[in-house]
C-alpha cells in the first residue's frame, strides 16, 4: 500500500526569528466551531452568521466568470473565515463564486462518495493521507501550473505536503496550527502555577491543581477525534516521529511493545483528565477551561475560539511536556494543514486556477485569519504586524519541532482512522484503562489487517 510521503521539517526552526513565516505541517481533526457558553461563564468568540450558500462578490469587471466551491467550516467563525478569503479573492480576480457548506464532520465522513459523484469546482479539504488517497483514486485534477506560480510563497516541505503520491500538486494549503496546551495566564498567575516542561513537573503541577479543586486538563471525546491527539503526542514523545509516521503508514505493528508503552502511559496521564469524556463534545471540554474549571486543555489552537474576545490576551500555550526519552529533543507535534483542492471535472477551470491562485498568496490568507486568531498562514508572509502574540509563538513552536506529524486521521487510512476504527477503538481503551494491553493493542492489529488492500 503506498503511502507517498509523511511530513517532517527540521527548516521550520528558522520560523522562530519570523522574518517571514513560512510553515510545514499537517492536518487535524474536526474542525473549528463556537457553541453556547456554559452557565456564567465567558461567551464564546463570535462572527457574523453566514448563510450555507452565498455568492461572492462584487465581481470586477473582465470577470472571468463564475465557479463553484465546497466548504467544510459551517461553524461561525471558520465560515467568516472562509467568506472574507473568497471575497478577498473575488475582487482581485473578478471570479464570482457560489460556495455550499456543509457540516465539517458530516462532510469529512462523507467526503469520498461526494467527491465520486458531481461535486463544486474547488473543495476545501487537508493534506497528507486524506488528499493523497483521492488524488491516486483520480478523483482530484492536479494543479501543477497553479504552483508554478505560487511556488515562491511556502516552504519545500509545504511544498511537499501539496503532493500525491505520483508528485503533481493537488492542493494550495492556506492555514495552520500546532496542539498544545492552552492554559489562562491570569488563572497561573493567581495560583502560583509554573509551565511544566517534564513529566515530573506536570503531574507535580496536576496534583497542586486537584488540590485546588479544580481539574488539570480538559478532556472531551465524544466526536471520537479528539483522544488521537492524545495518542499522537504520547507516541512521539516516547518512540519519536519516525516510529509514529511507520505505525500510521502500516509499516509497524500496534502489537509492538512500543506501543503498548504508550498507552501505560496514557493510563497515567487519565486521572489528571477531565472525567467521562466520552460524553463532552470537544467544545464543551473548551468551555471547562475557558471558564478556569479547568486549568489546561490539550487541544488545537482553534480550541481558544471558545474564549470571549475580550480575554483572549489571556490565552497562551506551552508544548506538551517531554517524557524522559531520546526524544525529548525532537519534540514532535502534530500541527494540522488546511487547503483548497480541485476536484476530478472542473466546470471553468480558468476561473478555478486564477482563484487558487490568490488563495496560496499570503495576503489572502490574512484575509481568511481577519475572522480567526487561532490559526497561522500556511504562506510565507513577510508582514506580521497583524499577528498576534498567540500567532507569533505558533510559528516558534512549530518552527523548534523536529518532527511534524499530520494527526493520526489524517496521517492513516480514512477507514481505519473512523469510528470503525481507531475512534471506536481509543473510546475502549479509555473506559478501561486497566484492561490487558497485549490483547488491545492485537485487537487494533486485527482490525488494521481485515482492511482491504488500498
């Protein structure tokens, strides 16, 4: 089974200096989203309602006609986003584009039957195993010229990350972000809590915190995406991103005792968590530490949409903390990628390109990120003024990575990283954290190996 290439960028160390930022990474789980705040606590970021289809505009004259386009951000603030890039991109290309919406984790499950069928001319999609699979099965048009003209604007290994498994590009990434854990100042401040570098350190803090009432770490699964992060730290930061990237690509067993290491030391890490997850959707986890019931949470940067923006100077983030391996150096992260992708049958594919075009301009992405903080551009940009202190410090966490990971669901197979799959399968594990792991760990084995031939 091939699986093209996996993305790892020592380069990116140089982003720390942020002459320009330009950043190599991969893509995550399920999407941004605001819900309702709990009860007395902080509202949650807001932005304007934009409806499930709309027209972008107004076109410039010498249009080039109209286009079509997917979305998969439904939720406010990523729809803002997504509306304020192809509106920035009408007016400088004169195409005017009707963009559909559909739910982000309906879209995602629904993804490869849609793109079979008659979809819109560009698609908003992710890097790594998710867009090489479409692309080797014919269902992407290769934008090859596209790049050689935006080539100038990322990184190589950006580069790389826009590739099928037979070279061509098939995607314009747009935004990135790390996983890490979010933490409010003011609330480390008036404890008295210290950033924890070490494991040590960690659960010395997470007991001062229990004793404090309060929870260490939010912690929410019920969308079955969200504990893969969970295992993608704890893999890399005990086995390293390569061992982490082979097990994902099949080229390693899940019944290796490095594997099961892993997850002992998840049961350690679970009492410091947040209980009964599997009840709590992701945003309902945000709003725990949003409203300092609990003190971090290990999520997306997009998890920080869920404070009010009058405290989102509050915010800040620090790497997971290392474990005393060989790898602690390294630093492995996962740092999701989001793109524009062409599909198998483009209606007017000069209007197509020339949009894809602008999207891969750093300009536009900073059109896209005037709605959303919580995200990096995935161009080269050589004016950060914009940016803020939260964005800033992205760039240098992913930039002193040695490895960057595309988060378990999009670094495997789609049918084995699904509910039939690993979400079902981690969702077991964390009921009964104490059960025989020899026997678990071959359970996911079984159902790795019952999968057909891709």
């Amino acid at each position: 089974m091939s699986r093209g290439i996996t993305l790892r960028n020592r380069p990116l160390r140089a982003l720390a200096a942020l002459g320009a930022v330009a950043i190599l990474v991969t893509a995550c789980g399920g999407g941004s989203a605001t819900t309702p705040p709990a009860s007395g606590g902080p509202a949650p970021t807001k932005a304007p309602a934009v409806p499930a289809k709309y027209t972008s505009g107004p076109a410039t004259a010498g249009s080039l006609g109209s286009t079509t386009i997917r979305s998969n951000e439904h939720e406010p603030v990523p729809a803002a986003s997504v509306k304020a890039m192809v509106d920035f991109c009408t007016a400088k290309t004169g195409v005017q584009a009707t963009v559909s919406t559909s739910v982000h984790n309906d879209f995602q499950d629904q993804f490869n039957s849609f793109m079979q069928g008659t979809p819109d001319d560009m698609v908003k999609w992710f890097t790594g195993e998710r867009l090489r699979f479409p692309a080797r099965n014919g269902l992407l048009t290769p934008i090859d010229d596209v790049w050689q003209t935006i080539a100038g604007n990322y990184t190589d290994g950006m580069a790389k990350a826009s590739q099928g498994d037979d070279g061509k590009k098939y995607a314009v990434p747009i935004v990135t972000y790390p996983w890490v854990m979010l933490y409010r100042k003011s609330l480390f401040t008036s404890k008295g809590y210290t950033i924890p570098k070490t494991w040590d350190e960690f659960v010395t803090l997470a007991k001062k915190i229990q004793a404090d009432g309060l929870i260490p770490v939010a912690f929410a699964d019920k969308d079955g995406w969200p504990a893969q992060g969970t295992f993608d730290i704890l893999n890399m930061r005990l086995n390293g991103y390569k061992f982490h990237a082979d097990l994902l690509a099949g080229k390693e067993k899940w019944t290796d005792p490095k594997v099961q290491a892993v997850f002992k030391k998840w049961a350690e890490y679970l009492p410091y968590t947040q209980p009964d997850p599997l009840g709590r959707t992701w945003q309902e986890g945000a709003q725990t530490w949003a409203n300092n019931k609990a003190a971090m949470y290990f999520l997306g940067t997009f998890a920080s949409q869920q404070v009010a923006p009058a405290d989102q100077a509050d915010v800040d983030f620090f790497p997971f903390p290392t474990l005393g391996t060989q790898y602690d150096s390294e630093l492995g992260i996962d740092a999701p990628v989001d793109a524009w992708i062409l599909s198998k049958a483009p209606k007017n594919l000069p209007a197509d390109k020339a949009m894809l075009e602008c999207f891969g301009t750093g300009e536009a992405q900073l059109a896209f990120l005037g709605k959303d903080q919580s995200q990096i551009p995935a161009a080269k940009v050589t004016d950060t003024s914009s940016f803020t202190p939260q964005q800033k410090k992205m760039a240098e966490i992913i930039g002193a990575s040695g490895g960057v990971a595309q988060y378990l669901d999009r670094d495997t197979r789609s049918d084995f990283a699904g509910a039939q799959g690993m979400q079902t399968l981690l969702q077991d594990f964390i009921k009964n954290p104490s059960q025989d792991l020899a026997a678990y760990t071959a359970k996911i084995q079984g159902v790795y190996d019952s999968l057909p031939k891709q």
